[in-house]
C-alpha cells in the first residue's frame, strides 16, 4: 500500500508538515492544498483511506479559537480555493471560494457598488472562516451575520462526497439546512470550499456618533433610545470599562445621513465623525477572548461580572469579553449566570471550561456521528469534544 503522503500527493499539492504548522501545540503530519472542488473531494477520499484526521485551515487568523484537535493528520489548506465564481451584480448575489480573502472579495464587489455586510472582525480572515467560524461584526445589528447572509454552500463530507445546498442547486442532505448546519461548525462537519451569499449595495455615505457613559446602565438607556427612534441604526457598539463609549453607525443616502447623524447627536450626545473609533470592528487585547450573548438588557450584568474588556453590539446583545488567565474560570461561572459564555481562545494549556452547559449536546452529537461517523474531522475542537 503506497504511503499516506503518496497518495495525498496523487490528488493534489501536499507536503510534510513543518513545525510551524501545529495548531495549538498539537503536531500535524501532512499540508495539502487543493485548487479545485474536485480536488478536494479526491483528497479527502485519499484521507478516508488511511483514516486521517484533518483540520481544515485558511489564513489561520483564527486557528487558535477552540480547544486544540485530539489528533491532528492532515491540515487541509484552502488559500487556493480563492477565486469569485460567479457575481450576478442584478441579483445581488455573489458565490465565491472558500480561500478567498474577505478583504479581496469586498473590492471586487465595490466595482458594482455592492458589498458583503459582513465585517471582518480578524484582518486577512477568508470566505470559508468566517462562515466555518460564525464571525460578525458591528453591523450584524442591520445586515445580520454570515448565517443570515449565506444562501448557499459547497462542501465536501469526510469521505470524499460532496455536497450543495441553497444558492442555485438545492440539495439539502437528509433534511438540513446545511447553510446554517456548516456556520460555525469550526470544521467538525466538513470542508468548506464554496459559499454564496446575497449583497447589499454600498451605502452613498456614513456618519458614527460617539458618546460617554457613566456606566454600564446608562450605555444600555443610551442603546435603548437610539434603537426605539426611527433612525434606523446599522450598527450600535460599546467598549469600556472606564469610561464607556458608545458608537452608533448610520448609514443611507448622502442627503439623509447628516441629517440623521445629528440628531443622534442630539439623542444620546457625544461627537459625530466620518471615521469609526479605533477599537470599532476588532476584537479587544486580552489573554482569555470570549464571545457572551445575551439579551441587550442584560448589559450592566455583563460589565458588574468585572470583566477585563467589553466589546460589541449593545443593540445585539454580543459582546467580546477579554478575561485574565488567573480567575478566568470563576469569571466565566459570573457570565453564565446571565449569559452564554463561550472561550474563543486561551493561552495554550489553559484548562477551562469552553463551552458551559450545552442543552442541545446530544443532538449534536447525533448530527457529528451522521455526517462524520469517524470522527476524523477536527476531532475534539468543538462543544462537548465533538
């Protein structure tokens, strides 16, 4: 029998793994690339054969999220799957490549004077990350996230098969969604290689006005009032402690938006700029990254948990909350006295609690035994060890 990375090799790029190429401390064996659908469907049933595990990989801008992989045998890398397939500026849709940076399609949709409402949270992020990793960004209060955005994916299941959904082929499998089943499966499901989503077109102009809070009550009356006016935010953000600002974005047409601008200004106070503040969209700095939901008015519960840092939608209700690595575990059983805590990412060898309680486990684990019976797609990287 020809050996792993023969065989690898016969289907497409492939390679040793180098250490650099360990994810979270755990050593891989082998680097593939596919360039093609097709390919990646032969590697993946190369795979199957030697009973590989695999983790998928794109920029890597968010490898580190999630607990690492029990075992980790093949990294499957998809920067080569970076094209636009197919832009229909008339209908507003856009399908594109899994390795595609976010960055790269944006521009390419300006060109039409459309856009993808969906913010990149992490630079350099790609296509299939974003939806595999379920990011959205301060807009998601408007647009939605990549859930509500998606209306079609490829993908390709552990044994080689692959497999569409929405956009123009409809072959949901076994009566999922997939669209919605692969956003934020973090690789435990499939490989993502392709994704459609509808657009927006790019708004003629922006204003972001900026206030103070006292505290975390009075951000949330400030939340309160811009969301219960008729202005229609695309965005409402907070970052504190200390003082705690609160950024609203409006977006329309070039006569409306001044308009609108003040009198937000003139709702919650504050100063209004062309340009965001320099924390909005980013995640804040931290050594534990978690991402908390819960309903907006639960935000001074949030900040009375005494976080490190609170970043997010206050119209939402999802925050980005940084915990110190001492204490952090206590900290997370404050948050998820009102909240869904989940650990983003932690220090290697950090013991903690990712997930919390997860009613829906046993489902999910039904649905991880029906689409990857064994268990060789990010093995241990997800809730419960699926």
């Amino acid at each position: 029998m020809a050996s792993p990375l023969d065989t690898l090799a016969k289907a497409c790029d492939a390679r040793p793994a180098e250490p650099e190429d360990a994810i979270q401390g755990i050593a891989a064996s082998y680097v593939a690339a596919p360039s093609t659908v097709a390919e990646a469907s032969d590697l993946l049933r190369a795979a199957a054969e030697h009973e590989l595990t695999i983790v998928p990989r794109g920029a890597a801008t968010k490898l580190h999220w999630g607990a690492p992989p029990e075992r980790c045998d093949l990294i499957v890398d998809t920067r080569r799957l970076a094209r636009v397939i197919e832009h229909v500026a008339g209908d507003l849709v856009v399908k594109a490549e899994a390795g595609l940076p976010l960055d790269d399609l944006q521009e390419v949709l300006a060109d039409s004077r459309q856009q993808l409402a969906l913010d990149g949270l992490v630079p350099g992020a790609t296509v299939g990350g974003a939806v595999a990793a379920a990011t959205a960004g301060p807009r998601r209060l408007l647009y939605g996230s990549a859930r509500d955005l998606l209306i079609g994916i490829t993908v390709v299941r552990a044994d080689g098969v692959v497999a569409h959904a929405g956009g123009k082929v409809v072959k949901n499998v076994a009566g999922y969604d997939l669209g919605k089943l692969y956003t934020g499966s973090r690789g435990t499901l499939g490989l993502i290689t392709e994704a459609a989503f509808r657009l927006h077109p790019l708004p003629q102009a922006s204003a972001y006005v900026t206030a103070t809070a006292g505290d975390a009550a009075q951000a949330l009356e400030l939340t309160r009032a811009l969301l219960r006016s008729p202005l229609v935010p695309a965005a409402i953000e907070v970052d504190g402690p200390g003082p705690i600002n609160v950024t609203v974005l409006l977006e329309g047409v070039a006569e409306a938006v001044p308009h609108r601008a003040e009198a937000a200004r003139e709702l919650i106070g504050g100063e209004i700029t062309d340009a965001p503040p320099a924390w909005w969209g980013r995640l804040p700095e931290g050594d534990v990254l978690a991402e908390v939901r819960a309903a907006p008015s639960r935000l001074p519960a949030i900040f009375d948990s005494e976080p490190g840092h609170v970043r997010g939608s206050a119209g939402r209700g999802v925050w980005h909350v940084t915990l110190p690595v001492d204490g952090a575990e206590e900290a997370l059983t404050r948050l998820r006295r009102h909240a869904t805590a989940v650990v983003l990412a932690a220090p290697d060898g950090t013991a903690l609690d990712r997930w919390g309680p997860i009613p829906a486990l046993p489902l999910m684990r039904r649905v991880k035994d029906q689409f990857d019976p064994g268990h060789r797609l990010s093995p241990g990287r997800f809730a419960g060890g699926i």
